[in-house]
C-alpha cells in the first residue's frame, strides 16, 4: 500500500473557512496545494467566480493534479440576484456533485459556495445534501461569508477570519497575484 493510499483511508471530514476577513479562498488553496503534493487528486468548483484568469485559475492550469472549475457568471451577483445567478449557483451544486460522486477525486474545495448561500442562490439544506451524498472518503472545504448553523454543526473543522485591518480601508484597490 502506498504512502496516497494510507492517506485516502483517513480522509472524509467537512471543513469550513468563513469570516470577514481575508483568506477564506487561500487556505483552501493552500489546503489544496498539500494535498496535491501528496498524490491526492483534487477538485476545486468555484460557485461565484468566472474564467477570468484570477491567480489561482493560472496556477491550477498549470499543474496536473488539480482540476479547477470556474462556474460564475461573469459579473458580480448583487444583494439582488439575477434568475441567471440562481440558475448558475444551482447550475455549480449539480455539478460538484458529480464530479465528486465520480470517484475521481479525494479532495473538493467549494470555493464560495457559502456565499452561494448567504445571496440565497441556494439553500444551506441543498448544499449538505448535496454533500451527504458524496463518498465516505471525500474530504471537503466550504468557503465563503456568512455560515449559517446548520452548516456549522455540519462541519468537522471552522476556521473564522476575522479582519482587523485591511488595505482596503487605505484606498488600496485589489492587486493581481495578492487578491486575485
């Protein structure tokens, strides 16, 4: 048995990254990237973000072992979505359950995917049944503002960033490579 293999057995739990502050997005992706390093085969689905070349979508084309799936639209979903927004986020849950159910992967990242559901484009109920359906060994990570309780019962592991100071606050807009 190799070394992947004693990994996958220990897999399966549900991680969660919310909070205000910055970093949701890169711990998964840093998450990911580990695992990546140890043969395991990951899936990121990001709900809300389209194929514009952030940083993170560049990088994961260029390796091999992560399979990057921008679903957003391409335009930021307002405090009133669009029926094309809920369409697209529903679109998204399909999806990922698919390609996780498919077996061809040990890790999924659902980037955003909370957000999906604090802008009401799908329910917290969908996306844990969703993830109830998955198998046993699949490890997952939930990003994104605005946890609901049920989401955080459902968890094995919450991380909450929370922001104490932002450049953001100093006029300073988002810069390519840092942000996105």
């Amino acid at each position: 048995m190799t070394e992947t293999d004693e990994i996958r057995k220990e897999l399966g739990l549900v991680h969660i990254y919310t909070g205000n502050g910055k970093g949701k997005t890169t711990a998964a992706f840093g998450l990911a990237m580990r695992a990546a390093g140890r043969g395991l085969r990951v899936l990121i689905v990001q709900f809300l973000k389209p194929s514009d070349g952030y940083g993170e979508q560049v990088a994961c084309g260029r390796l091999g072992d992560v399979t990057l799936v921008p679903m957003g639209l391409d335009h930021f979903v307002s405090s009133k979505p669009s029926e094309s927004d809920i369409e697209a986020a529903r679109t998204a849950l399909r999806r990922s359950e698919e390609m996780i159910r498919s077996g061809k992967y040990d890790l999924a990242v659902l980037d955003e995917s909370i957000n999906a559901v604090r802008m009401g484009l799908i329910t917290s109920e969908e996306l844990i049944a969703s993830l109830e359906r998955r198998p046993e060994n699949v490890e997952i990570v939930l990003t994104g503002r605005g946890m609901t309780p049920d989401l955080e019962e459902y968890a094995d592991l919450v991380t909450e960033m929370r922001l104490i100071k932002h450049p953001f606050d100093k006029g300073i807009g988002a810069r390519k490579g840092i942000e996105y």
